[in-house]
C-alpha cells in the first residue's frame, strides 16, 4: 500500500507559555501543502518486525530512531498480532525545515498500517500513537488547515482556500535544531487571535501575522532573512518562514511567478 505523505506550513506561530512537562504551549495556524514524500508498506512473510528501506534525501542517525518505525512498535505493543513489514519511504521535503516531514511520514505510517490490516484502531487512539512521535504528527492525521494550540495537538479545522494562489517554498539547506530555536524565545500571551487574524484579507497578513522563531533564527542567520526579503521585495502578498526554520515560503497571486535567482544548492518547490 502506498500514500504520499505532504509537508505544511505555519501561518504564524506563538510561542505563548512554558509547561511543566518541559513542552511549550504554542498558537499557530497549520495549513497542508503538496510537497510529499513517498511511503509504502507491505506485509513482510518472511520476516518478524520492520524492514526499513530508504531512498532519496539521506536521513542521517539511528535507524531505531526512525518515525516510522517507531509507528509500527507502537502499534505492534498493542496488537500484537500485527504483522511483519517492509517498509520503504522515498525522502523528498527537506529535514530540519520546519515543514514537519518526519512528523508527516509518522502520521501516514500510522493511517496505512491501520488501513492496510484493517486494525479498526479508533481515532482517538490513532491521536494518542502520534502525539508520542512528535507534536505537531497529531495534524497530519487530520490533514486540514488548523488553528493549533496546546503542544500543537489541540487542533480545530478552519475555513482557509489558498487555491486562488501559488505558495513557494525555499529551503537554503540550513539544518535549525527545534531546541535551540525554542530556547531563544520568552513566552508571551499574544492580544490577537490568529484564527481572527487568518481570516482578514490576505494583504494584511504581514503587517499583522508574525512567527515567533524568526528573530533569533535570522538573528543567527542572516540568509533566511533574506530569503524572506527578496520573497516580499517580488511580489509576495505574505512571507514568512514556517516552524522554526529553515524553510521560507511566499504567497502569490497565481497569475505572478516571478523570476527569483537563489542559489543552485537551495531546494525550492512551487505548489
């Protein structure tokens, strides 16, 4: 069974409270876009847990380490009788980018293992499964735009239609460590919504909209500053970078693509 587990973006993303867990408490709106890895699962009769192939992007570190690995165990310590598999992911959204991939191939590894053997595991439980692979995997399995708040896993849907528009998205190949990024920020309670914020026009998106990690990462690295910059200085109604970092991306009106000359080792994709 195959599925193609996308990426998103944030519009905006505050940083509102430290919690005791060690977490943070986060307000941000999560929106899907089709920049998408490639998953596929079968039944390994063979064999006695996970066989993991790769292709595509490197993923360096411990394969135990591994999301979508880590999926299948959690299911596997509740039913056991789940069975052997070979899994193989074709990596293709960049790592480290605020794009949420890994939470993304998590989420879509949970859904085909619980579709593919008719598991019958409850929405709920699904929920449960993913906020243990990251806190942002939660929306991957709802896969609408959302209002996120909490860790990012208190998701309500909203009414967001970005069709009428073209979203590039930059990544410069700049690795940001989650930890770090949250490290810099003092948490503050915003006056605004951003559900309220979202939904005004588009064109007042910038001067109202903000993402809290950007002024400790641009800070640290002047070259997604200036992505966002030149993203703005062409054309773009909104630019901002998503999650904490490294990717940028810029909203057009789809009649506008701009002729952008970044450099040739950036990933960069049009959805």
């Amino acid at each position: 069974m195959l599925a193609f587990p996308n990426c998103k973006i944030n519009i905006g993303l505050h940083i509102t409270g430290k919690r005791a867990d060690g977490f943070h408490n986060i307000e941000t709106i999560f929106v899907p876009v089709a920049w998408k890895d490639a998953l596929e699962i079968i039944e390994d009769h063979s064999g006695t847990g996970v066989l993991y192939t790769q292709s595509g992007t490197n993923i360096p570190g411990d394969i135990d380490d591994n999301l979508c690995i880590k999926a299948y165990s959690l299911i596997k310590k509740d039913i056991p009788a789940l069975p052997a598999v070979k899994i193989h992911l074709h990596k293709a959204i960049p790592m480290g980018a605020g794009l949420g991939g890994g939470s993304s191939d998590a989420a879509f590894a949970l859904k085909l293992l619980n579709s593919k053997f008719d598991l019958q595991v409850p929405k709920e439980k699904l929920n449960s499964y993913a906020l243990q692979l990251g806190s942002d995997c939660p929306f991957f399995l709802l896969n609408k735009p959302s209002y996120a708040t909490g860790r990012g896993e208190l998701l309500e849907e909203i009414t967001l239609d970005l069709s009428s528009y073209k979203i590039l998205l930059i990544n410069p190949g700049i690795h940001i460590n989650t930890g770090w990024a949250f490290s810099k920020i003092i948490p503050v309670e915003k006056n605004n919504n951003l559900k309220d914020l979202v939904a005004a026009p588009i064109e007042t998106w910038q001067q109202h909209i903000n993402n809290d990690f950007e002024k400790p990462v641009f800070h640290t690295k002047p070259e997604i500053a200036n992505i966002k910059a030149t993203l703005l200085a062409n054309g773009a109604l909104y630019a901002a970078m998503s999650g904490s970092g490294s990717t940028v991306f810029g909203i057009f009106k789809k009649n506008h693509q701009p002729p952008l000359n970044f450099p040739a080792h950036y990933f960069y994709k049009w959805v």
